[in-house]
C-alpha cells in the first residue's frame, strides 16, 4: 500500500504491516494531483486547489495525531492497470482498515448553517452535495470505523 508522509508530503510504500492512517473520501475536481505529477512542483504551482486538498488532508491527519495517509488521486499509480485493478478491489478494505475518515465536501459550506435544527441543514443543501451523489460514497460510510465530515474550509461539522 502506498500511503503519503503526513509529514514530508512523500509516498512510502508499505507491504505487510500498515501504519495507522486517515483516508480521504472526496469528489474530484477538474484537476486531481495524480501519482505521476505528485513531485512535480509545476503541477502544484498551476492548480493550487488540488495540491491544497492534499496539503489539508495532511495538516488533519497531523492533527489527529496520524502520520499517514491516503489518498485514492494520488496515491494509486493510474497508469498501471495491475495496480488499479488491485486498488479497486482492495479499496472496501482499505476504508475498513483506516483510522479514520475524512470525508471532505468542497461545495458545502457548514458554517452558514444554524446547528439549531434539522430543516437547516436541508435548507443548505447538504443533502445535494456532490459528494452524496456518486458510486463509491456507500462503501465510504460503511466501512471506516469513523467518518468525521468537512466543509469546503475544512470545518468540521459532523461524524457518522
């Protein structure tokens, strides 16, 4: 498994015994960071929201007292089918195994919100967040352990 330095922001590869780590559960963007432009300063410079999800993903798990983590973008190797087909079918596993996870919605902003009732939430949206809306969120709810939810700003505003 390959996981990011929380700390160094560089892939280790691990095989056998996996460190604890924070998953990221998100919707992708018009420009993900991939595996292969992961060191390549350019990228980052030119599509600054996508190296900041990563950056950010790393500052919570650091937070969270986690050294690891992963990120489905960046951190499987796209380009080798082996590899993909792997993660694909190891990904169920993967959330299970996580200590935790982030997920991350970029187009809901919880601090407009009142906390004071449910209608609120509705009224915000949060039900038509993209993030509810794609294949992969069941497996994302069900499997981790703990699921701790953020907004755009990477506010915290809730758990599964």
């Amino acid at each position: 498994m390959r996981l990011i330095n929380a700390h160094t922001k560089h892939f280790e590869e691990f095989f056998g015994e996996i460190p604890p780590y924070a998953i990221l559960s998100h919707t992708w963007d018009d420009y993900e960071i991939s595996f292969r432009d992961f060191y390549s300063l350019h990228v980052h410079e030119e599509y600054p929201p996508a190296s900041q999800k990563i950056y950010d993903t790393c500052d919570r798990a650091l937070e969270d007292e986690l050294d690891y983590v992963w990120i489905d973008s960046c951190c499987i190797d796209k380009s080798s089918s082996a590899e993909l087909s792997e993660a694909i079918n190891s990904m169920y596993s993967w959330y299970s195994k996580a200590q935790v996870c982030y997920a991350f919605l970029n187009d809901y902003l919880a601090s407009d919100i009142s906390r004071s009732s449910v209608e609120t939430l509705v009224d915000f949206n949060l039900p038509e967040c993209r993030w509810f809306s794609r294949g992969w969120t069941l497996q994302e709810m069900l499997a981790p352990r703990d699921v701790h939810f953020y907004d755009k700003t990477w506010s915290y505003f809730g758990t599964r």
